[in-house]
C-alpha cells in the first residue's frame, strides 16, 4: 500500500472513536443501500422491459386478429382504413411489405423500417419470424416487434402481396419509471446514510459514554493517586466487564501500596531497636576514648559482643527484606534435591544448637523451584525450631514423600497466635525478647507459593511445634529440562 493510499487510514485512526464509530456506520449502510437499491433498480428494469415484451405481443396478437377480421387495408394512393381497427395498450401498429413501404395500422403515424423488418416479410406457408429492435422516430425511442403473419395484403388493383406486422412502443414506458425510481432511490438512500451516521454517533454516545467514566476515573487516579476510586458495574456486558477489571486492578494496587508502606513502617520500626543500641554502645565506647577513661575489659568485652550482634541482625533483617521484596521475574527455576538442601541446613542447624539433639529421617525428592530460596526456607524453619527449644532438647525432622516436617519440643504456639504466624514482622509476646526480624515464617511461605506448595504450623502431640512443608516434586530426578508434567 503507497503513502498516499495509508493517509486516509491514518487521518480515520487520528478520529475520536465515536467518530470513527460514526463514519464506519455510515460507510456501512451506504454499502448496504446502494447495493439495495442497485439490486431494485435491476429488478425493476428487468420486470418493466419483460412487461413490456409481453404487451407488445398481446398487442400482435391483437392487431392480427383484426387483419383476419379485415383483409382490405389499402397503401398507398388512399388513406388506409385504420378506423377499422381498435388502438390496444398506445401501441403503434403497421404492416411492412417487401419494398420497404409501411402503412400504419393502428396508433398515430409510422416508424422507419429496418432490413431486418423487411426480412420478414415471406410467402404464406413459409416459416415464421420475428425480430425484436429498438428504432427512433420523431425524436422518441421505439421497442419494434416485427413479424411474419403468412397473410396476403390487397393492395388494390386485383394485386395481393405478403406483409410483415410491426408492433411498437416507445422506450420511455420503461425508461421514464426506472429515472424516476432511481432519484427516489437516490433521495432514500441519502437519507438513510444521513439517518445511519446520525444513529450511529448518537449510539457511540451511548455506549462510549462508560468508556468515558473510565477515562476520566484513571485521569483522576493519575492525578491524584486515589485508588480508593470505583467504577459503578452495571449489567454484564464488555464496558461492564472491563469496569470490574479496573476496579480489581485498582483495589490491587491499594493493597499492594498498602503492603509496601506497611512494610516500610514495619522496617523501620524493626531497624529503628538495633540501631538505636548499636548506636548507644558505639557512644559509649566514643566518649570512654575521648574521656580517656578506659572501660574495664570484661565491660568492654560484652560491649563489642554486643555490637557484633546487633550488627548481625541488621544483616539478617536487611537479607530478609531484600528477599521479601525480589520479584517473582527474577527467580531462576531448576530442578533442585530437596534432600540436598535439608542435609545443608541441619549442618548449619547443628552449628547453631550445639546442645540440641537433631534427629533426621531425610528420603531423596526433586522439587522444581530457586535453590538458594528452597535452602533459605528450610533454615529459617530449623532456626526456628532451634530458637524455641530448651537447652539440651531434641528437634525431629523428616522428609518424605515431599513433606518436609520439624518439629521441636518447646513451649509450643497458643491457638490464638496461630492465624497470625506467617504474617510480616509478626512475632508472638514470648518471642519478642529472642532475636529474629519476624520475617522468617513468611519468607518461607513466600517460597511455598512459588514452588507451587503450601506451609502449614501447628501445635505437635505432646508439646512443642510442628511445622510441614509441602512440596510437588518425584523420588527421581526427570531426565532433561524441567516439565511441570513430571511432578505430582
């Protein structure tokens, strides 16, 4: 398509829509009634011309009978005696003989007759024929009929000769209805297309106007980052369909904004009490120095420890959150040995409760999901065992059939704490003093979804926790890439 054929295409696309709307409507009827009106124009000739072709041969038949009646017409020399004869349906009517001369019959005068006329003039008993053509005279057009008639002419003087019968009408019976029909058409028509695009932009109107609620409602979200805005649904059409849409996306957004700036405050809080004592000791070693009265050396001691710990736990807090705050997109699946990961996490489970008893009853099981995630789950559910157990008590864990369980044998977790367990910076009364961010839990119910499993944490028989871990996977390892197809 050349430049200049696309610039009208692109002159429509810079339109408004019920513009566009509007002009392709009207486009459309005017199609649909051209071709309409085109296909009754057609109709309408063809029905006039063949009426016409059925009068002019009644009127034939007519005008022989007659001749029958008569047999006396005279040419020439003395008028012919058409008063004999009744004019049928304005037809004009006159015999042709073989020279050429014509006399009128019936009807108000003569037309010039053509060789295809004299043609058939023939002797009785010879084969009939006819000819239809179309002939002008006296400035009107003529539809002829000629024919045979096997009759003889007394032409006076004893003399009979063979004619030819010629019927004709003029064309305007036919031409002047199909004119008429075609400026009616005309006016009809034009008025339908102005009707259409009238319609069609009042419609457009109409049905854009929800599309316009929904344009100023983002302008007015854009403007002011209100997302608490709603679109009023109505019925169950597209327009009501995509206002639910946007206002699930909008409620979305509030509540991913909300999550964020909650996070934000609940960061803040959380980095606010290590701060404030990292910065406490850090004073308080500054002004021993610049006084220069020393701090004994057991004090001094257990205030780098000090130090080193909050230190530590803003690096867990600062890991947590970066963590909690990666997207999805960027997560690398692999399939990965589950059992691997759990014999990598009691190692460091082992190093963190030196004089706890950690049993374990680990079966292989591939899982599709991140490593490091995966990894980072199972230790944040050991280090919580750990944290809770008493000194010198046992932590049980288990990994079979892809269900990953640790249970320990601490004070356990009230009823009431349960529904809260997974929930960001959340941390029960008793834990408040231990360390940890509360972020922990839902790190690994973060990795849970991903890998399309599910983390549950209940009160175990006998006292303690337990918490499961369940994950899709197989026994064995699939041979080649990772197909969702191969796991349960």
């Amino acid at each position: 398509m050349s430049t200049s054929e696309r610039a009208p295409l692109r002159r429509l696309r810079s339109l408004p829509l019920r513009s566009r709307l509007s002009i392709l409507t009207a486009a459309a009827v005017a199609v649909a009634v051209a071709l309409a009106a085109l296909a009754c124009w057609l109709i309408t000739r063809n029905e006039l011309n063949t009426q016409l072709e059925k009068s002019l041969n009644q009127s034939q038949d007519v005008v022989l009978q007659q001749l029958r009646a008569h047999p006396t017409l005279l040419c020439g020399g003395q008028a012919p005696t058409n008063g004999q004869f009744v004019n049928p349906s304005n037809v004009l009517a006159q015999v042709v003989l073989s020279n050429g001369t014509v006399c009128s019959v019936t009807g108000s005068g003569t037309f010039p007759a053509t060789a295809a006329d004299r043609e058939q003039v023939v002797v009785p008993g010879s084969p009939p024929g006819s000819v239809t053509h179309t002939v002008r005279a006296d400035g009107h057009d003529l539809k002829v009929l000629t024919t045979s008639t096997n009759l003889l002419l007394d032409s006076g003087g004893g003399s009979r000769q063979p004619f030819a019968l010629s019927v004709a009408r003029p064309l305007s019976d036919v031409t002047d209805p199909l004119t008429t029909l075609a400026w009616v058409l005309l006016a009809v028509a034009g008025i339908g297309v102005v009707g259409a695009a009238s319609a069609g932009l009042l419609i457009a109107q109409a049905g854009l106007r929800p599309v316009d609620e929904l344009a100023q409602t983002v302008e007015h979200i854009a403007r002011t980052e209100d997302l608490s805005v709603r679109i009023p649904v109505e019925g169950q059409d597209e327009i009501a369909r995509l206002s639910a849409s946007f206002n699930a996306m909008t409620a979305a957004l509030a509540s991913s904004r909300d999550r964020q700036q909650q996070l934000i405050a609940d960061a803040g809080h959380e980095l606010r009490t290590p701060l404030t004592s990292l910065r406490t000791n850090i004073e308080l070693l500054q002004r021993s120095e610049a006084t220069g009265r020393a701090l004994p050396p057991t004090d001094r001691a257990e205030l780098l420890a000090s130090v080193r710990a909050q230190v530590t736990e803003l690096a867990s807090l600062i890991g947590d959150l970066q963590e909690l705050s990666r997207p999805d997109a960027a997560r690398t699946v692999t399939v990965v040995a589950l059992h691997e990961v759990a014999e990598t996490a009691l190692a460091r489970a082992r190093l963190r409760g030196p004089d706890l008893r950690i049993s374990a009853d680990i079966q292989p099981w591939y899982v599709r999901g991140e490593a490091a995630a995966l990894e980072r789950a199972v230790v944040n559910l050991l280090d919580n065992a750990v944290k809770f157990s008493p000194s010198g008590g046992e932590v049980e864990v288990g990994l079979r059939g892809g269900e990953l369980t640790v249970r320990d044998h601490g004070p356990g977790i009230p009823a009431e704490d349960l529904p809260h367990v997974f929930e960001r910076f959340w941390r029960s009364p008793s834990a408040r003093s231990l360390p940890g961010s509360g972020l922990g839990l839902s790190i690994v119910a973060r990795t849970a979804q991903q890998s399309g499993g599910e983390v549950a944490l209940a009160p175990a028989p006998g006292g303690g926790a337990l918490a499961t871990l369940r994950l899709p996977g197989a026994p064995v390892a699939p041979p080649g890439p990772p197909n969702p197809e191969d796991w349960d």
